[in-house]
C-alpha cells in the first residue's frame, strides 16, 4: 500500500473535521454548552476522545470553531444573496428559505 499524498492526507484531515463539527453541533443544540462533553461528540463522531483533542485543545476552541464556521456561511449566504439578480422581495423570501 502507497502511502497517502498530501493532498489524500489533507482530505482526509476535512472530512474529519467536518465530521466533528457535525457531531459537535448536534450534541450542543441537544445538551447545550454545560451539558456537552468532548468525549459525546467523540463518540457520536465516532472516533476517539484522543484523536478529538488532536484536533482541538478544549470544548472553548471546539464551540469557538463552530461559531466562526456558522458566521462564516452566514456571511457566505449574504454575499450570495447579494450577488443574486433578483428583486428585494424575491431575496427576502429566498433569505427565509435557507436549509
């Protein structure tokens, strides 16, 4: 077996971070931030606690990722809307819309 290229290694390190925020995400909006553990969020990722804390030193680090990410598709969706030949009330309602 070949090892992997930088570029299957770097997939593999988003896909893996996608993962976990994901799980993240989902154990925060059920348990809250007091109620949320890294070791939930491990384990609904399904990967270890070890290898979580390879990715983020702490829960602080971990939501703080969350909130930049939320902001930054919020600011993606805004610009997109922006960019969207369509008229006020049409990018209103698309704005309600969103998934």
């Amino acid at each position: 077996m070949s090892p992997l290229s930088e570029e299957q290694f770097k997939q593999i390190r988003d896909n893996r971070i996608e993962q976990l925020l994901r799980a993240g995400l989902k154990i925060f909006a059920r348990k809250g931030y007091i109620g949320t553990k890294l070791s939930t969020i491990a384990t609904e990722a399904g990967i270890s606690k070890g290898l979580l804390y390879h990715y983020y030193k702490s829960k602080d680090e971990f939501l703080e990722t969350l909130i930049h990410k939320a902001i930054q598709e919020l600011e993606n969706g805004i610009q997109e809307m922006y960019r969207t030949p369509a008229t006020p009330l049409e990018k209103f309602k698309s704005m309600l819309d969103f998934k």
